[in-house]
C-alpha cells in the first residue's frame, strides 16, 4: 500500500439521520487496498452507523460512495456482500440454534445436484481455520459457545465469503491476548494479500499496533486522520473525547474490611456436562477490588454465573456476609446487596425491546419508589432514569428510547449505571468494560474504586490485563477451571500475568 495508491472506497459528505440525532455528519474517508483502516470514536460517534452505511444496513440521507471508482449505493447487505464487502458486526449475527457450519454457510449454502454440501463447506471451513488459527467445531451449536468462541464463528463467516474489504466492528471485545494477537496476524495477512480491512475499536494501543491509517469520529464528523507514528495514546484519545482523559485511573491503597463473599469447593458443570469450575476456593472483603484473569473458556464465565444466580452449583458452597447463598436466583441474590454486571449485555443484561428507563429499575422495578400496592410510578422511574443518564453520560434520545437504539457502549454504560446505583454489598463485574470508549471506561473505572471506597466487595473478571492492574488490588488466574495463581496487583506486571493465564508457568505464591 503507498499513498498514492487510488481508494478501493471513497466516502465523501455521507449524512445520515435518525430523527432528530444527528449521527453521521458529511463524513469523508477513503480505505486503500492493501491497508488496515482503523476507525476510532467515543460510543455514539457514528462508526457503527457508517459501517453499517457501507454494508447496506442504512440508508444514508446524503453524499456518495465510490466503490473502486465506480458509484456504491447499496439497497441491502446483499448487494454488499455480492460486491465484495464483508462485515462482523459487534453484536453477533448469528442464529443460537444452528451449528457454526450452518451459521457460517448460510446465505451461500454450497449445493451438489441441487442438495446441500456441507461436506465441501466443511472442507472449506476447515482449510480457512486452520490458515488463520481460528479453531472451532464445526458441528457445535452456537448457544453453546462462549462469547470469543462466537467472534470466531463470526470471523469465518465473513472469510468464508472472500471480501475484499473486510469490516470488524469491535472484533477484539472479547478475545483475550493471545487471540487477538492471532486476529491481528489474520488481519495482517488479508492486507498483505490485497485486501482492505476496517478496523473499529476502542483500544489504543491496538490501533497504534496494528493500524495502516487511523482516522478519529466524534459526534459524528472526522476530526482527523493519522499514522500511528504520528499519535500517541494520549492524543489519540483526546481527539476522540475532545477533552484530557486518563488512560489509568489513580487509586489509593485497598483497606480491606470482613470477609463478604465466600466461595468454597466450587465445582460448576457446562452445558455438556463437563466439570468447568473445578474446585474454586475464592474470598473477598469489603474494600477490595479481586481480579480474575484468565483466557477466555477457562472457567471464567461459569464461575461468575454460578455466583450471579445463573447456573446451577454441582458442588460447593458461596456465601454472602455469612449467609449461605449456594444455588440463589438472581432475585434472592439481589435482596442480599449482589449486584451483577454481566458480560453478554444482550443476553442477561438488558431488555432491548424496553424503554432505557425500565431497564434502569430492571431489579427494582416493583419496589419503592418505583412501586406501590402492585401500581407502578413512571414518573419516579423516569426522574431516577434522567439521574443515571446524566451521571454516567449514556448518550439517548430520551429516557423513553427503546434501549436497542443505542449503541453497544451506551448500552453498556446503562447496565454499569444500573448496578452501582443500588450500592451493592458484593459487586460482580464481567467485562464492564467492554466495548466502550476511553472515556467511559475512565468513568467506569472510578465507579468501581470509588464502589470499594466506600465499603463493597468487587470481583472483577476482564479479559483486559491492563485493566486488571489497574483497578484491582488482587489477582487471581483461573486455567482449566482451576484458580492457579494469586498476586498482588501493584507488584505484578503484564508479562507474568500473561504467561500465568496461558498456563505457562506453575502455581505461584498465593497473596494473604
């Protein structure tokens, strides 16, 4: 790729609207053949939108599209894809109850004498994993997988239709290290061979990493476009926001207080029946901020729904300030002070077809002041929904938006809102997070410290090391299901923490 190079995609003066927001703002960008485009913003800057603009998702109210110099108007994702564009979308578009083959085939189902050919897909499937290091099983059903195992599926799909220009919409949310290392080689490899890749994201140092180009949305218009020689995390973040932001919240000393959770001989089983909590031993005390760190599929998201509620314990015990809390619902878990943030938002944490406000009272919405003799009072739902708006800036509409209108990192920042709101006793945290900005995750990193100041008990799980040591006074590793190694945080450092969750070092000394 050189600079001279004419644009496979030219993007000038797009608008696009929904009512009275404003989302995309006469946007220009060109994406080259042979490059990785990042495209960087705050939650609600528009880069979904245009993305989805591209991929025919949208339609735009004004300015045009050149396709390899040809003019681009897209009436659906099907002239997209039979154009050469592909798209994995940040929330997953794939069907729970088919396989990963049938998922990955679908749309361009391989047929032999009019029957379907999944054994051609197959091979075809096979020889794409293995080329790019992206293992799955083909005939496992995609309910089943976790969440990065779904991404991968994702990833396949869209390789599997030979784009020639690739966007990934937040690919790394939910891959740890080591995969999106391997992600970033497969990226690396489709520029190499001509291709064009989108990248969004959120994460700094990614960008800079991997980026050919990186150009900045903020409230829908471009504020800029640079090599990553040029940039820095700091700048590239205050292009984003429009403001100073710090990258690494600063915290005072942890003063652990009594002992809030409890987990003892924890072993929890996965859908298949097999043992993925293995014998958890776990405490936390009030005032402490307790990381779990971990490769994705190591236990983790078990060990966090057994304790929300979510799945049943095989064996074992939690307890909660003393109260033995083994195989509670949500419900009863919640009338003890656990609050739970969970790391597939669409999945456990919100209602997408409810209004924003009613998902800020979601575990309180029958209780005063929301509540009174089985009559519920909107308008005390609706001053306490404006309040948490405010307080953790989640760009609406209003507060009566339907909450599937906003953007994944909105969406997000509701859901934190939501949970801290209560003043949890014990604090469940799984990727909070995840798929939001610089800015947000600043504001919701002081949440959680400012939660442990003032006397909760938090389990962070992140599969973001950084943010692991930054925010948490203690780590825990779990690999295989097992807690293999316990560190201080201020004494760690990324490297050992790395190889610890990889499995490549043996148990170290436990903290006290």
């Amino acid at each position: 790729m050189s600079a001279s190079e004419p644009a496979l995609l030219r993007v000038e003066g797009l608008t696009t609207r929904f009512g009275p927001v404003l989302a995309n703002d006469a946007v220009g960008l060109d994406v080259r053949a042979g490059e990785i485009h990042a495209l960087l913003g705050e939650n609600g800057a528009g880069k979904t939108t245009l993305m989805n603009v591209l991929f025919g998702l949208v339609e735009p109210d004004a300015g045009t599209m050149l396709l390899r110099g040809q003019p681009y108007r897209p009436s659906g994702p099907s002239d997209a894809i039979r154009v050469g564009i592909g798209m994995v979308h940040q929330h997953f578009m794939l069907i729970p109850s088919f396989t990963v083959i049938e998922n990955v085939v679908l749309g361009s189902e391989p047929t032999d004498r009019l029957a379907l050919d999944l054994t051609t897909a197959r091979a075809e499937l096979a020889r794409l994993s293995a080329a790019y290091g992206l293992e799955v099983d083909p005939d496992a059903l995609v309910r089943d997988l976790p969440v990065g195992v779904q991404q991968r599926v994702e990833i396949l799909k869209a390789l599997y239709r030979k784009a020639d220009i690739l966007i990934l919409d937040e690919p790394t949310a939910v891959l740890a290290p080591p995969e999106v290392e391997q992600l970033f080689g497969v990226m690396r490899g489709l520029a190499a061979g001509g291709r064009a890749v989108i990248f969004i994201s959120h994460k700094l140092r990614e960008v800079l990493t991997v980026a050919d180009r990186i150009t900045v949305l903020r409230r829908g218009r471009v504020v800029g476009t640079v090599r990553p020689a040029e940039a820095t995390e700091q700048s590239l973040a205050t292009m984003m926001v429009g403001r100073p932001v710090e990258l690494v919240v600063e915290k005072g000393p942890a003063r652990p207080g009594a002992h809030v959770l409890r987990v003892e001989g924890l072993r929890v089983l996965d859908q298949r029946g097999s043992v993925v909590v293995d014998g958890v031993d776990l405490t936390i005390r009030a005032g402490e901020i307790v990381g779990v760190a971990g490769v994705e599929g190591n236990g983790q998201t078990e060990l966090v729904e057994a304790l929300a509620g979510l799945r049943s314990v095989r064996d074992g015990r939690i307890t909660v300030l003393g109260a033995d809390l083994t195989g509670a619902g949500p419900r009863d878990l919640a009338k003890h002070g656990v609050s739970h943030i969970p790391e597939d938002r669409h999945k456990y944490g919100l209602v997408l077809a409810h209004p924003l406000s009613d998902n800020l009272v979601l575990s309180r919405y029958d209780r005063p002041p929301f509540a009174a003799w089985l009559r519920r009072t909107f308008s005390a739902v609706r001053r306490y929904a404006a309040r948490l708006i405010a307080e953790y800036d989640v760009r609406t509409a209003s507060v009566q938006a339907q909450t599937g209108t906003l953007s994944g990192g909105n969406q997000q920042k509701a859901v934190v809102a939501r949970e801290l709101s209560t003043g949890p006793r014990l604090l469940i945290a799984a990727q909070p997070t995840r798929g939001v900005d610089v800015g947000a995750t600043e504001l919701i990193h002081r949440r959680l410290i400012a939660a442990r100041d003032g006397g909760a008990a938090v389990l962070l799980v992140s599969s973001e090391l950084d943010e692991l040591l930054a925010v948490a006074d203690r780590l825990v590793v779990m690999y295989r299901g097992r807690i293999t190694a316990e560190l201080d945080a201020a004494t760690a450092n990324r490297e050992a923490l790395g190889l610890l969750i990889a499995g490549g070092a043996d148990v170290t000394t436990r903290a006290t």
